[in-house]
C-alpha cells in the first residue's frame, strides 16, 4: 500500500508487484514498455478535472486559451486496446 500513485508506479517498475494506477499519469512508461497491463479492462472513474468560469467573464478568452493549453498537455493513452468498465 502506498500514499501516492507515483509511489505505486514506482515499486511496480522495480518488480515489487502490481499497482492500480492511473492509466494517464502510466501513459509515458507504458509507451516505453517499462509497465504493462496485466488485464485489457480498466475501470471508468468518472473522476476529472473540470475548468469553470464565467460565461460573460471579461477573462473568459484567456480561461478557453488556458484549458487549451492544459489539453495539449496531456499525453495520449498508450493502451487503445484497453476496454473501460462503467459502474
């Protein structure tokens, strides 16, 4: 049991034995083939990030340029072959 996911990646890639990860924050390494799935299913959350403002905010240009650069941030999943869970 670890505090972190982080935590968990970490002693999965030293062959400390598996880890529930978050396939997003695995993405890097899973491309790499430094971790991989042992099953092809994994468990929709629902859980996110979500980005709210004002939709007549005087900011709202540089809050929609913001989220912009957030999403081009964030790496594609390495595992396209996975089948999501929903509960």
């Amino acid at each position: 049991m670890f505090d972190t996911l982080d935590q968990g990646i970490s002693a999965a890639q030293q062959g400390l034995g598996i880890s529930v990860v978050d396939l997003v924050l695995a993405s890097a390494d899973l491309a790499a083939g430094r971790l991989v799935t042992p099953f092809k299913h994994a468990v929709a959350t629902g859980d996110g990030y979500y980005m709210t403002w004002l939709k007549a905010s005087p900011k709202a240009r540089q809050m929609h340029k913001l989220r912009e650069f957030l999403l081009g941030q964030v790496p594609p999943l390495a595992c396209k072959d996975i089948n999501y869970l929903y509960g």
